[in-house]
C-alpha cells in the first residue's frame, strides 16, 4: 500500500543568487484594492478562473511553463494561493519561498475572510476552497523550519491541526518531529493523545522513543509498544542503527510498511533517536527477538 509523501517544504536555497521573484508578484495592497473593487459572485468566479490555471500548472513538466501559468493566474486575481507557492516551488533562495508562501497565505485568509473561517473552522480541507490556503501555510512552516525558526513553524502547525483536527495533510508527523527535536515531552505527549489511535510507524516508534526517555513504564508495557511499533514497520531499527541502507522513494509516495517509509521516518525522527543515550540500542535489543513474519 502507498500513500503520499508528508508535506515538506520544496523551497530550493541558493545563497549565490539573489530573490528575484517576489518583488514581481502582488502584495497585501494589491489585494485589499482587489478586495475593494469586486465582491461576491464576480470575486467567487475570478478565484475559480486563476484555480483553473493552477490545475494547468500542475500538469506542466517544466518550471518556465509551471511559473508563467502561476503568474497568469495572478493576472486573473491576486487571491490565488497556489499560484504563490508555485512560485514559492521555484524560488531561488529559502528567503525568497517564504516570502512568497506568507503572501499565498495572505491571499487564502483574503479569500475566504473571516466569515469562511468561522464557517470552515475544525473542517478545513474538507472544502476545496479552503486547500490552496493549506498548501500555501504548510509551504510557509516549512520554509521557516528551513530558517531555524522552529517556534513559528510550530505555531503554524499548531494552529492548522486547530482548523482542521482531521489532518488530511499529515502536519501531525512534521508536528511531531519538531516536537521531539525540541525536547518538547509535554507538547508532544498532547499531540500523540490526541491521535491515540493513531496506527502509523510514525507515531508507534515516536510512542515508544518517548517511553523510553520517561522511564516510568513497566518492561511489558514498554516491550508492547516496541511490539507495536514493529508490526507497522520492520525496517525501522535497521535503518536507524545504520546496518541497513536507507531507500529513498524515487516518486511522490511512500510504502506503508516499506524501507522508504521507514528511510522517511529515521530522515525526521533519527537525529532524536541517536542523541537519547542507549535509544537506539534498546530498541535493536527488544527487536532482535521479534520474529520479522510477525510484522
């Protein structure tokens, strides 16, 4: 079974050249006067003309065609978040691909207005309208991440699980990873009970190395969820200790179960493992033992 990859930032550094993009694109003031001068249907339909141009974009193979088509859909209207972070996709520099991922988000909170918040809130993405906001603030925390500014990130992320607890984007394992890297126990205990039933190698190791760390399980409780956590990936420990070779999916989505997935888990989550004394050691021991057909 596969699925589609957990959203990373696609933002390309480059610190010899210089942001061109974003100065060429609409600001905040071009989209108040876009505010100003259309309104209901004719709003509505401009937003529906720039998405169809995007959906063209989506299907070019090339980044000149993926950028002209970004900035016709800006002709059309300014409130068109994914034309931003298609732009964002192709900046030139970290900095550049924020800048143009907050104004993609300016535009989606221009285009739904508080009104489409209150209405969407605690359902978001289960609305088309409300997914090209959602890529753009995704894009947006990932660049910052890129940055170091971890705490924004994380308030982003934060707050998009708040408007859509469902999470059909997967920020809960980018959340989670933070979290963890942060030496966040208290936070990333939160997150993890309110996805209790959460069945994902992500979330079952990430249980178990936060078990580990605390130290106030029983060994069978703590053994259970090392069980566990192998029953939805075997090739986690391996890959972690580095007696496995990583596999890195060569398309846009990961094997549950699969060496890619694990290779994806240990890429967010490994650095955490290593730097908790006997981690990885301990879960190697406990797996060692567990018969690979039980998985």
């Amino acid at each position: 079974m596969s699925v589609s990859k957990k959203p990373r930032g696609k933002a390309r550094p480059d610190a010899s050249r210089k942001p061109t993009v974003a100065s060429a694109v609409p600001d905040w003031q071009a989209m108040k006067s876009f505010l100003s001068t259309t309104a209901g249907r004719g709003r509505r339909e401009a937003i529906e003309k720039a998405q169809d141009v995007i959906y063209d974009a989506w299907e070019r193979t090339t980044a000149r065609s993926r950028i002209a088509l970004a900035r016709k859909a800006l002709t059309i209207t300014p409130l068109c978040p994914d034309a931003y972070s298609i732009l964002a996709e192709e900046a030139r520099s970290v900095e550049e691909a924020r800048e143009l991922y907050a104004r993609g988000v300016e535009a989606g909170e221009a285009a739904l207005g508080r009104k489409g918040f209150e209405e969407y809130a605690g359902h978001f993405w289960g609305f088309l309208e409300t997914r090209p906001y959602m890529r753009a603030r995704a894009g947006l925390a990932a660049a910052l991440l890129k940055l170091g500014d971890d705490e924004a990130a994380i308030s982003h992320y934060r707050d998009m699980l708040k408007l859509n607890p469902g999470d059909n984007q997967g920020i809960r394992y980018v959340l989670a990873a933070c979290l963890l890297r942060r030496g966040d126990e208290a936070g990333l205990k939160d997150l993890l009970a309110a996805h209790e039933d959460e069945g994902s190698a992500h979330w079952l190791y990430t249980r178990a190395l936060l078990a580990f760390r605390e130290g106030r399980m029983s060994e069978a409780e703590v053994v259970r969820l090392v069980k566990d956590a192998w029953s939805a990936n075997v090739h986690v420990p391996a890959i972690l200790a580095g007696t496995a070779s990583p596999v890195i999916s060569d398309g846009d989505y990961i094997t549950v179960g699969g060496p890619d997935e694990a290779t994806e888990y240990v890429a967010e989550c490994g650095l955490a493992w290593r730097s908790t004394p006997g981690a990885v050691e301990w879960l190697c021991k406990i797996t060692a033992t567990l018969p690979a057909n039980d998985a």
